[in-house]
C-alpha cells in the first residue's frame, strides 16, 4: 500500500495521471532523427502572434512585478472584441484552468457530469477531482452530435453539460439550431459549457457560435482558448464568457494571480493580430484540401473536420503512431473508441506532406507484412 494512501481524499487514487508523450528531443535521440514533425497537439503550425511576441518581449523587464490579478486590460479587450460586457469576462491559465474552477464550484460527490464521447478529457478529469460522476453520451455513427441522447441523459443530479464545438477529437461540430434546441429540453440547473477552442478555424454558417442569443442564457458558459488560432499555448491562457453572477462564484475559487503578465499582454496582442488569424485559418482550409486529395487518392477514410486536426482511419492506431514515430512524425492515437483512428494536426503544407509521404509508407510496410 502506498504510503499516504489513508489520507488521500476519495477517488484522487482512481485519476490516472498525464502522461505526455516524448519530446522533440527524446525522440530524436532515441530513433536517431534529425528532424521532428509535431503534429500531436493541435498547435498552431505557423507559430505564435507576431504582435504577441513584440508585446512579450516589452513586458519582461517588469517581471519582478505581480500581474493585474484580475487581467482588467485582457478582459476589456475580449469584451470589446465580443461585445460583451467585461463583467461576463473570466481569463484562465488556459481553458483548462477554467474547466477546473467550473468544477471546483459546482460539482458535489456524486453530481453527475455529462459529457460527450469521444471529447477532450478535461471535462471529466475536473469531475474525479471532485468525485462527480461522468455520463458518457457517445457521438452518433459518423461521429456527429446527438442532442436528444445529451437531453436524455439529464437527471436532477446533472449540474454540467460540456459540448464541444468543433468537437477534439473528431473535428465535427455542433449546430446552432441544434444548440438551441437542447437549452429548450434542459431543466434550469444544469450549466451547459460550450467547449469553442476551434471554433474559429470553421467556416460553417451553420455551427454554433456564442450569439448573443446564447448568452443571454444565464445557463450558458462558452470558453475559448489562445492555445490554437493565436499559436500561445505554451504561455498558457484562455477565457469564458458568462453570467457575471456565474463569474462571481467562480472567482472566489480562482488563484488571486492565475495569469502572468506575460500572458496577459501577448494576448491583447494577439487579439489585434488580424494577419495572423487570416493566415492561420487559411493554412487550415488548405491543409483539408490536401489531405482530402490525398485520401481519395489512397483510397483512405477520413472524419471531414472543422478543426485543425483531422481524424483517419488507418486501423490499428497505436501500431501505426508508433511507427509514425519512428518515422519523426508525431501523432496522437489511443482515444477510447477510436481505435482505427489517427489524430493529425494539421502543419505546414510541406509538414502535412512529409506527414503524408511517411503515412503511406507505413500503411504499405503494415500491408505486406
Ligand atoms: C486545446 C484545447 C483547449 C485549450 O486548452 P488550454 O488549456 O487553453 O490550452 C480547450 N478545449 C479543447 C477541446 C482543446 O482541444
């Protein structure tokens, strides 16, 4: 028995904990690589904002000094550029830091926690820290959302209700009509958090959006992310936007300097980085293009996508990651109930090639074995 195992709090022994992958650097070491291509976690392929980097740069000889505790100039910026008020505004250390203070707020032992499957595992990491339970409503056939199994699922136990749009990892999305539906079915104390980190590299009209007419459900709670359009995920911050009064509970759980100064600064900048948006989503529709000329022509099944990663199915995932690997790409394998499938993110164009160039490979080395 390990020690410490009688004063641990219940359930935290039953949360396995990350595991990363390699780095860049262990890989190449270990297969003897010269070049790595990374396309494992949804990163921006063109790197960070330009004008947050100008703006990180500036701001470091303050360092010695603590950040604005309640990022006043970054939740004016996301208010003006959501036409919001800054009360609906809270800044986090990255979104996973806000999934975590929603769950910290809201969720007793035993709260349940309905959550799609397959989604990002987040939601019901913050669920077994505070010992909620975890319904799992899964996709439909083609991995698309299914609002009235989500409906069904609701008890009067259920306090959250995640939905994520465009969905990591399958890259489908949620419509509006349909969002707006399952708010209609919800009774008053379920929160629905509606997970956008892709939102913007989508261009369906169709898919849901935090409209004004989303928000001005007190229920509703959309999160965003500065890990993936704006290239800053390794400076770690995102945001929500919700009911102030939602907003007012939550920060009674939030550390008092969640968001460094750096952060903070590099993402009004980010926010103003117009060029770099348009490039970074141009990249995207590009990168599907390519990839869909290259399926039809090996015959090889893709999940069409909205995000910047894109699902294919290779059968035997794993097996093929690693051999991936070995190759110097980097791609993510092993979601519950996506066995057959590859997650890719999509890279530069000529990253997407090698990637592509060295898929083949291994499909056809599996192939004749
Ligand atoms: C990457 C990602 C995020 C962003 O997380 P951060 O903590 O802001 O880096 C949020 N939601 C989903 C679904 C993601 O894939």
């Amino acid at each position: 028995m390990p020690v410490f195992k009688t004063q641990v709090r219940p359930g935290i022994d039953r949360i396995q904990p990350y595991v990363p992958g390699l780095t860049d650097d262990e890989l190449k070491r270990r297969y003897g690589l010269k070049r790595v291509i990374k396309l494992n976690a949804n990163e921006n392929a063109l790197g960070p904002s330009p004008l947050a980097l100008d703006a990180i740069q500036r701001e470091l000889s303050l360092l010695h000094h603590y950040p604005d505790g309640g990022s006043q100039l970054l939740r004016d910026a996301i208010a003006e550029f959501h036409q919001v008020r800054e009360e609906q505004v809270l800044v986090g250390n990255g979104s996973d830091d806000i999934i975590k203070l929603l769950s910290e707020t809201f969720l007793n032992p035993g709260d349940e926690v309905i959550v799609p499957a397959p989604s990002f595992s987040q939601y019901s990491f913050g669920a077994a820290i505070m010992q909620a339970k975890v319904k799992q409503v899964p996709l439909g056939p083609g991995f698309e959302y299914d609002v009235r199994s989500l409906a069904d699922a609701v008890t009067e136990n259920t306090k959250l209700l995640y939905l994520c749009s465009p969905n990591n990892p399958t890259g489908t999305y949620l419509r509006h009509d349909d969002a707006l539906w399952l708010l209609k079915q919800l009774p008053p104390h379920v929160i629905i958090i509606v997970d956008l980190a892709y939102n913007d590299f989508s261009q369906q009209p169709d898919r849901v959006m935090d409209s004004a007419e989303l928000l001005s459900d007190n229920r509703v709670v959309a999160l965003h992310t500065f890990s993936k359009l704006y290239g800053l995920a390794g400076l770690r911050v995102g945001y929500g936007l919700a009911h102030p009064d939602l907003w007012g509970f939550v920060d009674r759980v939030r550390e008092p300097f969640n968001v460094n100064r750096v952060a903070q600064r590099a993402a009004v900048a980010a926010l103003t980085d117009t060029a770099h948006v348009s490039a970074s989503q141009e990249l995207v529709q590009e990168s599907r293009l390519q990839y869909a000329a290259w399926a039809q022509k090996q015959g090889v099944l893709l999940v069409p996508t909205e995000g910047n990663f894109i699902l294919v199915k290779t059968g035997d995932a794993r097996g093929t990651a690693q051999r991936l690997m070995e190759r110097g790409v980097m791609v993510r394998a092993g979601f519950a109930g996506l066995d057959d499938y590859l997650r890719i993110t999509f890279g530069t164009l000529e990253e997407n090639q090698i990637c592509l160039e060295q898929l083949e490979g291994v499909l056809q080395e599996v192939a004749s074995v």
